[in-house]
C-alpha cells in the first residue's frame, strides 16, 4: 500500500515538473508587447460610435488593450 502511494507521488511530481518546464519555455517564446508602438486602428465603442485611435489618442494618452474571452456571454 505504502509503495503504490509513493510511487503516485513521484508520478504526480514528474508531472508537475515536466509541465512547469513546458509552460516556462512557451512564455520565454512570447514577443514583448509592451512599449512597442502600434498601427492606427479603429474599435467600436460601447456608445455607438467608431473610435479612431490615432486621431483621439496617440500622443495624448496612454493605451491599454485587454481581450476577454467568453465575457459578458452566457458560455
């Protein structure tokens, strides 16, 4: 008994590190976004009219962009 809790111990951990390696070289993959300059662009908003950033923002404000998957839905 104590055997086979032990060997589910060293499996669960293999685990556990085998996935935390993965994740850290997807994230060492990633491109930094930040402080990058991006195109103009044009969003609707939630008053009904189109947004264009270079004409309202750039140079005046700073921009943060989220993206919220499923939100405000019924999933």
């Amino acid at each position: 008994m104590r055997k086979k809790a032990f060997n589910q111990w060293i499996l669960f951990s293999l685990l556990f590190l085998s996935l935390f390696l993965f994740s850290n070289a997807e994230a060492v993959k990633k491109v930094e976004l930040i402080g990058r300059e991006i195109l103009n662009f044009s969003l609707p908003s939630t008053h009904d009219r189109l947004i264009n950033y270079a004409d309202e923002y750039y140079g005046k404000h700073h921009l943060i962009i989220t993206f919220f998957p499923a939100a405000f839905t019924p999933v």
